[in-house]
C-alpha cells in the first residue's frame, strides 16, 4: 500500500489559533481523509513551535516559564482540533525529549559533513521572524518586510553553516523536480532568490536560553528555524530508537508533502532541503504554499492586526460549514478574503440550498411516494437531456484530478454541477405529478432513485470536506458512510425499498442580515482584542479563558505610522448622551436598541452590542459617551446612528460615563 505523508507547520504558541492556522490545519486534514479513503497509508502530522526568543519574552513579561506558556496553549489547540475533528496521526512538539532528539542528530550529520564553523555574525534582525534580513529587504526606517516593525542590529558569534555550498544543488533540485515546490509561481519565486546567490546562515544563538542546546558548541543554542523544520522527522522516530516510522513514511517514492503558508517558504524550500542534503536524508517530494486569508486587505494575524477568531462561526455552525467556505472560497495557492457575507452566503447558496433542499425535498418526495421508503425500483438516470449515470462518471473523474491536485475549489465546483443537474433532471421529469397515478410507480421510483443515487455520490465525495455533515446527509436518504471509497463513488451504491429516517434539517437557511449584525456586533466586543500588541500572546475571544491570563494586557506603544494628527482625531464628534430608554432587540442576544438624548432637538436611535452585559431597565437615565457623526447603519433593520463608546474587558463591554453629571450634548475630546 502506497504512503502518504502530510504536514501543517508546527505554530507558535504566543498566539492562540486563527483562522490562519485553522485553513492550513483544515485542508490538511481533507487531503489526508481523502487519501485515506482512496486507501492509502497516510500520516498525518501536526504540531506546536515552542523555543525561541519571542515565546521567552512573552513568558518573562507573564512572569510564567515558557514550557508553562506552551502548555496552556497546546491545550487550546487540542481542544479544538478535537471539536474540529481533526484526524492527525501524531501532535508534535518542540519541547519534547523525542524532538531533541532529532536535532542532535541532525546537528550531528550537518557537523560529520563539515558543514559548521565558528564566525561572527551581524545584520539587521527581526526578533518576530528570530532572522537576519539584507539592508535591501528591510522597508524604509529599517523595518522588517513580514511584520512591519523595527528590525534591530545584531552582532553575534554563532555557529554558521555552509549554505552557499549548496547553491548548486539546490538550482538542480528545482530544474529535475518542478513540483518540490508548488504552486510553479512559488518556484520561481523560490529559484530567484537562490540564483541571486545564497550566504552561509547562522544557526546557533548565544542569547537565546529557551532552546536545544547546541553540540559541541559550548553556550550555543540552536536556532529555532533549525529546530523546527527538524519536526517533520523528528516525529516520525529520526533520532531515536524507534525509526521504522521513519523509513516507511520519509525515505519513500511515495508522496511527502508539507503544507504552508507562503510567508514561509524561504525556510522549507531553501533552507529545509540544504540541511536535509547536509546530513546526507532524503527529501520531502512537495512543499506547497498556499496563500493567506486576508481582512480588509491585510494578512489575518496576530501582529497585522485584525484577527479572526474563528470561535463564534464554530459556536454557531460546527466546523464544516467554515471548513467548506475555505476550500470553496479559496483558490488553493493564492490570497483571499475572509468576510462574513462572503461566508454566509456561501453557506445560504451551497449547503442550505443546493445540498440541504436537495436532500429534504427528495426524502419528502419519498415519504409521499413511497411511505417512507427509498424508491424500490433503481433507475438509470437517463432522460432526454441527461444521463445523469454519465455526468456523475465524469464528475468523479474531475474530483479525484482536482483534489489529487489540491484544486479545492474546483473539485467542489465539479461536485456542485452533478448536484445541480440532479434538480434539473427532477424538475424536468416532474415525478410529483405521477405520484397517484399507480400505473407511474415505476417511472416515479426509478426518477427518484437516480437523483437519490446522484445526491449519494455527491455526498460520499463530500465526506473529507464535511466529514461531521456528510454522514448525517448519507443516513437520512439511506445510504452507506463508507470508510474507503472503493466503489462508492460508482453508479449503483444505493439501496432501493429501505426505511427512511426521521431527520432534522442539517443545514437551516440563516438570516443574513440577522447574522452581520450579531457577527458585527461579535467583532465590536473584540475591537480591544485586536489591538493589543504582537507581544502580548495570550488575548482570548469572549468569555473564554486567556492562556496566560495572570497580568493585564500590555499594549504596545503606536509606531510612528500609528500615529494620528490632532486634527484627524476631532473629524470623530464625541458627545455625552443620555438614556432615554432602552430595550433588548427582540431575535439577537447581543443588540440593545437605545434612544438617546445627545443635545438635539431630536432624540436619536443607536443600537449596541450591550445586551449580554447590561439589563435595558438599568441604562435609563444614564450619561454614556457617543460617537456623534457616524454614518447611519441597519442592525436587525433598525437605523442606528451613533455608537455607544465602552471599554472591553474579558470580551464584555463596560460603559464609559462622565465622572459628574453634564448636560447632553457636551463634548468629549
Ligand atoms: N512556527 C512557524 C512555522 C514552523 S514550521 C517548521 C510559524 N508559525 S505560525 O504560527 O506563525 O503559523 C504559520 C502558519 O499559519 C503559516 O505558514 C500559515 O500556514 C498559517 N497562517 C497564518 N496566518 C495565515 C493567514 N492569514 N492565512 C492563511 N494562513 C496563514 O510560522
């Protein structure tokens, strides 16, 4: 049986998991549940980075130690890997006695090769990054070109290693094995910095005490990019006593994939490979960088800004649904936009209608027809226009080339064509109007059936992407959840004459006006959220626990780009209010609907996301502060205009009223 190696990066834990993160972790795992279904062996590793600079210095600002910092946050994860379904073989990390383990072996063929030497190090250094950048990468003010923030001058003794030695065999690599790194626009991205020549790297820090000691280089630690890429085989027993799983899933023809982002390529593509052929190991096959999920046009992450705390959808919905918007709503390979309209709607068109309606329409059509039953004739498909038996052939087709390929969105796309000639062919063959004529059954159950049979293989090839929905959807028309796909995916797989279940629709159509305003007024509470500092890890969503929760936030100072006129400031009108009534806003746990009296003739309708918070009867009467001159917006259709202002603490809103009384209307600046 062939193998199949499939990795995430493993992720730093000073920041709690994103919708970053999720994407690699969630498409990893479909293409693992997909490969084990099509019957390969596959292992499936994630995992956590813990060493380094950045995580010390987080824990030294909590005053924790770092492995305590770790801890708190590897539970996050498992915790919702766990609630995500993930099917990972192994969760590796870097603190583990196995993982040191690999990389003094690693180290220790890198060194047989005489590939390390002492020098002295100096350039500009991104702590974020924990690596040097050339005086030509950094952007004006010596800024770091991922993070945006100061790069700082470091001069250091370290042990370097001999990466220019390995030019050459690099060029080589990427000429006699193009799909090393996917997409193709990535290898050229990749061969260019190669050819424009490579310097020798240092991979050993004397400051850095949160780390793998480094051997035979008294006081050196080993630098974390080193460590880390050393995951991927450290956890498949390199190193230890144990390494059968080494050889049969590493030193193999068959596939050995890591799956990135593209902010770090440079480091599997270039670097990863050098020290694989320095200690004389075979290579991962494929490294593939997919692109990032962005907010407002920035990369969603911690220190952009901006994050999307995945946590209120998975409430909500259960983690298929955002596990079907990522894979449909992203080209594999290329940047795109998270919204929340994007992703209702998406949910509303694909799952609620297309497959949601199709499935209770069918068992509906079935219940009337045939008492419950599956039809008890099976049918061919075929009708003047369709042969449905056909489409689904070519469909299956389709799938398996595109999600061989990681085209995602395509294999999805073909799926949904079978799925919408399915509602054509029923429509055209109007079996309803036959149901009670007794000489029809025959054609009504062989129409059913073959839109049952084509709903089944949608379904079935579906259940990598909706591996908690599918088996649900497979059940209430009654056909099998196979474990492989062997001939499921085939004409023909679906019983004829069995009882129908009685089922709960699986996907509710949602209001989506309803639903941005919740979702807004869910980002509202988080505003405090996003803006603390890249340094300040541990900033969890409402009402769950922060990993590191000992001391208060620390925010960073405004960088000088930052920074705002005066001028700038007073275009925002801010003017104490009072409350002149107050009610909850009747279908949303969070809007409360306020008048308020802000000095005008005329009182004004605003509408906050206070409502877990405060009882309407309590804020009556009270003096809030608001923000006078905002453009009006519709929350749950009513027109506000204005907002309230309230601090946030542990994702709950806290009024912000004048300290004595002044009458509304009164400025505030
Ligand atoms: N620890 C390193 C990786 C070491 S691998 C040997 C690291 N960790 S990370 O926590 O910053 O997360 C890295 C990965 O998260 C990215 O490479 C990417 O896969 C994913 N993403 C983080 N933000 C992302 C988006 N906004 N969009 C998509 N994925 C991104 O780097």
């Amino acid at each position: 049986m062939s193998t199949y190696y499939i990795t995430t990066p493993i992720y730093y834990v000073n920041d709690l998991p994103h919708i970053g993160h999720i994407y690699t972790t969630m498409v990893t795992d479909t293409v693992a549940r997909y490969q084990r279904m099509r019957g390969r062996d596959v292992y499936f590793l994630t995992g956590t980075d813990e060493h380094g600079q950045n995580i010390e210095r987080v824990a030294e600002s909590k005053g924790i130690k770092p492995l305590a910092l770790a801890d708190r946050v590897v539970e996050r994860y498992h915790q919702l890997w766990s609630r995500l379904g993930m099917t990972h073989d192994d969760f590796i990390r870097t603190s583990e006695e196995r993982h040191e383990a690999g990389v003094h072996e690693i180290i220790r063929l890198m060194e047989k090769n005489g590939d390390f030497y002492l020098g002295r190090h100096e350039g500009w250094y991104c702590p974020r990054c924990e690596i040097f950048y050339t005086e030509k990468e950094l952007l004006d003010g010596n800024l770091c070109p991922i993070h945006k923030t100061p790069c700082e001058w470091k001069v250091e003794e370290n042990v370097f290693f001999r990466l220019s030695k390995y030019q050459d065999r690099l060029l080589k690599l990427y000429d006699e094995h193009p799909e090393f790194v996917r997409p193709a626009s990535r290898l050229n991205e990749v061969r260019s910095f190669v050819e424009a020549g490579l310097r020798d790297m240092s991979v050993s820090r004397t400051t850095v005490s949160w780390a793998v000691p480094f051997a035979g280089f008294e006081g050196h630690t080993v630098y974390v990019w080193l460590d880390a890429l050393t995951n991927y085989i450290s956890a498949l027993g390199f190193g230890g006593e144990e390494t059968k799983p080494f050889h049969h899933y590493w030193a193999t023809e068959d596939p050995v994939v890591h799956f990135i982002g593209k902010d770090i390529l440079r480091f599997h593509a270039v670097f990863w490979p050098a020290f694989l052929m320095s200690a004389g190991l075979p290579l991962p096959k494929t490294v593939w960088a997919h692109g990032w999920w962005l907010l407002d046009g920035k990369k969603v992450s911690k220190s952009a800004g901006g994050v999307v705390r995945p946590d209120y959808l998975i409430e909500r919905f259960g983690g298929d649904p955002l596990r079907y918007f990522l894979l449909r709503d992203m080209v594999f390979g290329q940047d795109a936009s998270f919204s929340d309209e994007a992703f209702i709607e998406r949910y509303n068109g694909d799952l609620a209608n297309d497959l949601g309606n199709t499935t209770s329409r069918l068992v509906t059509l079935c219940r009337r027809a045939f008492d419950g039953h599956l039809p008890p004739i099976a049918g061919v498909g075929v009708d003047s226009q369709t042969d449905l038996a056909q489409t689904a052939a070519e469909v299956v087709t389709e799938y398996h080339e595109h999600m061989e390929a990681f085209a995602f969105q395509e294999a999805l796309r073909s799926l949904y064509r079978l799925l919408q000639e399915t509602n054509q062919y029923l429509v055209r063959n109007e079996p309803w109007k036959k149901m009670k004529d007794p000489d029809a059954t025959e054609e009504v159950s062989k129409v059913l059936w073959s839109c049952l049979e084509a709903l089944r293989i949608v379904t079935t090839a579906l259940l990598p992407v909706l591996p908690q929905r599918a088996p649900q959807v497979l059940q209430s028309i009654g056909a099998p959840v196979p474990a492989k796909f062997g001939e499921s995916l085939s004409w023909g797989g679906l019983p004829t004459g069995g009882a129908l279940q009685e089922v709960k629709p699986l996907f509710p159509r949602i209001d989506k006006d309803a639903w941005i305003a919740e979702a807004r007024a869910e980002a509202g509470a988080k505003t405090e959220e996003h803006s603390v500092s890249e340094s300040e890890p541990t900033q969890s969503a409402a009402g769950q626990e922060s990993p590191a929760a000992d001391s208060p936030a620390k925010l960073a100072e405004p960088t000088a780009e930052e920074r705002i006129g005066i001028e700038q400031f007073f275009e925002t009108q801010l003017r104490v209010a009072r409350v002149v009534d107050a009610e909850k806003v009747p279908k949303s746990s969070k809007l409360m609907q306020l008048t308020v009296d802000v000095g005008e003739e005329n009182h004004r309708t605003v509408v906050a996301g206070i409502a877990k918070a405060y009882d309407a009867d309590d804020l009556v009467g009270k003096l809030v502060v608001v923000v006078a001159n905002l453009k009006p917006a519709k929350l749950m259709g009513i027109e506000s205009n204005g907002m309230v202002l309230a601090a946030t603490e542990d994702g709950q809103p806290v009024l912000l009223h004048p300290e004595r009384d002044v009458p509304p209307g009164t400025q505030v600046r």
